[in-house]
C-alpha cells in the first residue's frame, strides 16, 4: 500500500486520480479547500487554504510514496514543495501542452520550445514557472505530465461532450459545424489519463510527458460523435471566415463551436505522443470514450447549461443566416 497525497483530489482529473488510487488499495490523501466537491470514498479529506501560513500544518511531518500537484499558481506550487518535497519519494506535476510557445509545428514532442513565464496570469506561462520551480526543488524524483485536451464524462469544460451531446439533441435537425480540412483533433480519457499517472507514479517514471490521445482528423471525431448519438439529420460546414464574421468563437467558451482551432494553431492538436506511449500509456478506442461521455451529457441533460458551444437556438439562428 503506498501513501499518496494529492494536492487537490475533488474536481474532475484529482478527484478521477484519487479514486483509483483508492480502488487500487492506495492510502490517499486529499488536500483541498473542498469548494469543488468531496472527496472519493475511502480517501482522506484534509480542508485547507493553501493561501494559508498553515495550509501543510496537517499534513507537514508525514513520509509520502508520492505527492501529486494539480495546481499552477506559483505561491502555492512553491510553498507545497518547501513543505512536503523533503519527505517524499516521488512527485507527479500536473502541467499542460499550454506550456508550449508555438502550435504550429505538427508532432512535436516533449523538447519544442516554450512559453516565457514573465505573465503568470497566463495559464501557460503560469504552468512553465511551476515547473520551473518543481524541476529546481523536485528534479531528481519528478514526473512532469503536460495532458493535452482532457476528455471523459463529468468534464466540466463541456469541449468534447458538446458534439455527442448536440448531435444527440439535433435528431434528424441540421448541426452547424466548421469545415475541417487540415484540422485535427486529439483527446485523452480521464479515466486513461488518471491511470497513468498512477502507474507511472507507482514505477518511479520521471522526466517529462505529453499526455495526449491519438491524433484523428477532426471530420472523423464528429463523424463518430454523430454515429454514437445516432444522428439522422445533415451536418452543415461553415467556413472560418464566416463563423468569425457572425461572432463565432475559436475551440472552447460561450458562442463557440467547441475543438475547431485556427489553421496556424492546428498543430496544438497534433503533438506527438510518443514517449507517453513507449512508457505505457493506454489509450481506449475514441468511440468507447464517446459513447461514455454521451450517457454523461444524457445524465445531466442535454439541454442544460454549458459553459462551451452555442446553444441550439444560436445555432438554429447561425443556421438560417447561412442559408
């Protein structure tokens, strides 16, 4: 039984983490605020701030096989290492492919270039000082994972549930989508994600690596969200040029059509995950992961509020406009 502490462990990736660890007997251990829900059964909940002077107090002094950090502001990632890197065998960082200064280069891996970090209300560049200051307390015993597109059901995002979802409430009705030539997309499981990071952790795997899913051309990816959902209606392609005239935003967000990226960024969803491979990454067939995710959105409602996509009575309007 090893003993893991995760800084975080109630939302979606910590929370999907935790609760394998648990299943896998693991002691765990999650320390969070609590704001974004409980805890799994069976591991423990340590609530505190880590704004706070004595955000470790209660955990400072203990011996851990592995300490996973999700965080990106900077204060925290430090202050956790200063506490907790001493008495720890293994340290998993949760980063992100956002660390990468250029997505213009199709398959590149772990060695691109990357963002400066002099912005650290950028996401991106946030990510690179935490693992700049991991990499400095952390080196000789961390895992840097950077997932790409994250996946699966419960994600909160609503990026890659919004095409099962809305290929599913459109029936036999039209589905507004972007021309996808030269476009791409790519996407992790949690539920794989989460396994991994696990596996590896418990292997002592350390160095840095893209988490990503296998790249499939974004026609195919609606394609199978389309058979999945048993749509029976037409899929109406509209070009970039006239999506951005009618206010139609890029890849994720409110009035947006979830994972269409701009040509010159295409290669965000082309990274090579190679070594994520060669050091045992699974990946579940894409139409596994769809079909899951469309019971998720059926579960919680395919007409609910969603913080990506356009709503159907925007699209239907988008739609009559395009005709």
């Amino acid at each position: 039984m090893r003993k893991v502490l995760i800084l975080g462990g109630t939302a979606w990736l910590g929370r999907e983490i935790a609760a394998q660890l648990v299943a896998n007997g693991d002691h765990v251990t999650c320390l969070a605020r609590g704001e974004s829900g409980s805890a799994p059964d069976g591991a423990v909940l340590v609530s505190a701030d880590r704004s706070g002077a004595d955000a470790y107090q209660q955990v400072d002094g203990e011996q851990w096989d592995e300490v996973i950090e999700l965080s990106y502001n900077l204060d925290f990632v430090k202050d956790a290492l200063r506490c907790l890197a001493p008495r720890t065998k293994h340290w998993t960082l949760i980063s992100s492919v956002s660390v990468y200064a250029f997505n213009s280069e199709p398959n590149a891996d772990e060695d691109a270039a990357l963002l400066n970090p002099v912005d650290l209300a950028d996401y991106g560049q946030a990510k690179v000082a935490a693992e700049q200051a991991t990499t400095a307390a952390a080196g000789d015993f961390l895992l840097t994972v950077r997932p790409g597109l994250i996946g699966g059901p419960g994600d909160g995002s609503d990026r890659f549930g919004y095409w099962p979802a809305r290929f599913s409430s459109a029936g036999d009705g039209p589905v507004l989508t972007p021309t996808t030539e030269g476009l791409s997309a790519q996407v992790i499981d949690v539920r794989d994600l989460a396994a991994w990071i696990i596996d590896a952790g418990s292997r002592g795997v350390t160095g840095i690596f893209n988490a990503v899913g296998d790249e499939y051309p974004l026609a195919s990816v609606l394609e199978q969200a389309a058979a999945v959902a048993g749509f029976r209606g037409a899929v109406v392609p509209a070009t970039h040029e006239w999506l951005l005239n009618h206010g139609v935003n890029y890849w994720a967000g409110l009035y947006s059509l979830p994972l269409w990226l701009p040509q010159e960024d295409a290669a965000m969803a082309q990274r090579s995950n190679t070594a994520f491979r060669a050091a045992g990454g699974q990946l579940r067939p894409l139409e596994h992961s769809l079909a899951d995710v469309l019971a998720d959105e059926q579960h919680r409602g395919l007409d609910r509020e969603r913080r990506s996509g356009l709503t159907r009575a925007e699209e239907l309007a988008l739609l009559q406009l395009l005709q």
